[in-house]
C-alpha cells in the first residue's frame, strides 16, 4: 500500500511546505464560503412557535447562498489545482484565471455531479432492498450491521469512481481539455491504489467531522466557524489528493 500513502504524504507536504502561501491560495474560495455560509443562516429563521419549528425561508438568501458556495468551491478548487500544477511563466498567473477556465470547470463538474447523482440514485436503490432482504434472512442486529457495511462500501465505491473520473478538472483549472476516458485510463495503472486512497479520505473526512462537532459542542457561539473550518480542510484535502494524481500520472511527477 506503498503509493496510497505516497500521495496522502506527498499532497500534505503540498499543504502544509509553505504555509501562508496556501492560506493566500485558498483565502479567496474560504472567504466566498463564508460569506455563503452566512447567507444561509440568515436565509433560514425561527418564527414564533414555542418550539420554534415554525422555519422562515428567505428564498433570496437562500438561492444567493446557494449561488456563492458554487462560486466559492470553484474558487478554492481552481485557486489550488494551479497552485499545485502550474510552472515556469504560468506560475505568475495563479491567481488569475480568466473566465474560459471557470467555464471550462464549471462544464466539467456539472457533468461530473449528474453522472455521480445517476450512481447514487441507483446504489441507493440497490442498498435499500439489499438492506430489506438482509434483515428478512438475518434479523435486526446482523442486518443492521451488514446494511451498515454495504452502505460505506457504496459511498467509498463513489468516491472511488469520482476520483478516478475528477482528472478533468484538473486539466480544465490549467487551461487543459481533457475527457472521462482519458482520465479513466490515466488512471487504471493504479485504480486499486485509488480505492484505497478512498478509504483513507473517507477516514479521515470522518474525523475532522467529528473533531469539528465536538468542537462545536464545547463552544456552541462558534459552531458555524468550526463548520465552515471542517469543509474547508476536508477539500483542501481532497483537492490536494486530486492535484497529486494529475502531477503524477499526466505530468510525470514523482511522489517522493
């Protein structure tokens, strides 16, 4: 399991190298969601009920929170991939996309969110009659496990599929056109390794998770900071991961 942990080692010294370069790479995607975040708290309110469920929705919040969250991952997301890829002359421009790349980007992850959202629909429907039929043949408890089990294989299948298929982000963040089977093929030399790659993410997305909403237990006031801190190092994660696959197997980077 050499190279899984290869590139998780190799993507947070990406991170972790210079540190207040990544904090300016990534200050502009994080400062949009914020601002997203916000708009979404406020978009929803209590209303005058005694056990205040009577929820008041600002459809404008609402829908501009929706709109900036899109902007802000695209930002962070794009932001970082240029970082990590990017050389010689281009590396002076970062920070500044034009508008092609955005469009490209945005091309690529609406196609890639409608064939996972297909995947997903389908899998759940598979893992809600396996679970049904496992709990005829093997009662509540064994049942409840194993639709357990099956359920993190399903979402570790997803992530696997979707790493597989993410390279042409990355290419669209570099002003790169590249299509899904080439990014399948690109990375079937170590799909295993990916899968297992997806196993460690899904790992540790479960602990900031948890560590955040701890975190948020013990100081209720700042709960929305550690929420948006939880995303926010789970993606810096993911997008790294992702910047780490493409350097190695299209640009031929090392991992050591």
């Amino acid at each position: 399991m050499n190279i899984p942990i290869d590139i998780l080692s190799r993507s947070f010294r990406l991170i972790l190298a210079e540190p207040l370069r990544t904090l300016t790479v990534i200050a502009p995607g994080a400062a949009l969601y914020m601002v997203a975040a916000f708009l979404a708290y406020m978009g929803f309110e209590t209303g005058g009920g005694a056990d205040g469920s009577d929820l008041i929705l600002s459809y404008p919040l609402v829908g501009g929170a929706i709109v900036v969250v899109m902007l802000a991952w695209m930002c962070f997301a794009i932001l970082w991939h240029r970082h990590a890829l990017l050389e010689g002359d281009r590396r002076a421009h970062v920070m500044r996309p034009g508008r092609a790349v955005f469009g490209q980007y945005f091309k690529c992850a609406l196609m890639i969110t409608l064939i996972l959202f297909a995947l997903a629909f389908g899998g759940a429907v598979l893992v809600i009659f396996g679970a049904f039929a496992l709990l005829a043949a093997t009662g509540p408890v064994i049942g409840e496990y194993a639709t357990m089990g099956i359920s993190l294989l399903f979402i570790v299948a997803l992530s696997w599929i979707l790493l597989r298929i993410s390279l042409i982000l990355l290419a669209a963040a570099t002003g790169q056109v590249m299509s899904f089977g080439e990014s399948w093929q690109a990375t079937r030399p170590i799909s295993r390794d990916i899968f297992w790659i997806a196993i460690l993410l899904a790992f540790m997305s479960a602990v900031v998770e948890q560590l955040a909403a701890g975190l948020a237990t013990a100081v209720p006031s700042a709960a929305l900071f550690f929420q948006v801190a939880s995303d926010a190092i789970q993606a810096l994660i993911y997008v790294s991961v992702l910047s780490t696959l493409y350097g190695h197997l299209i640009q031929g980077r090392s991992l050591t």
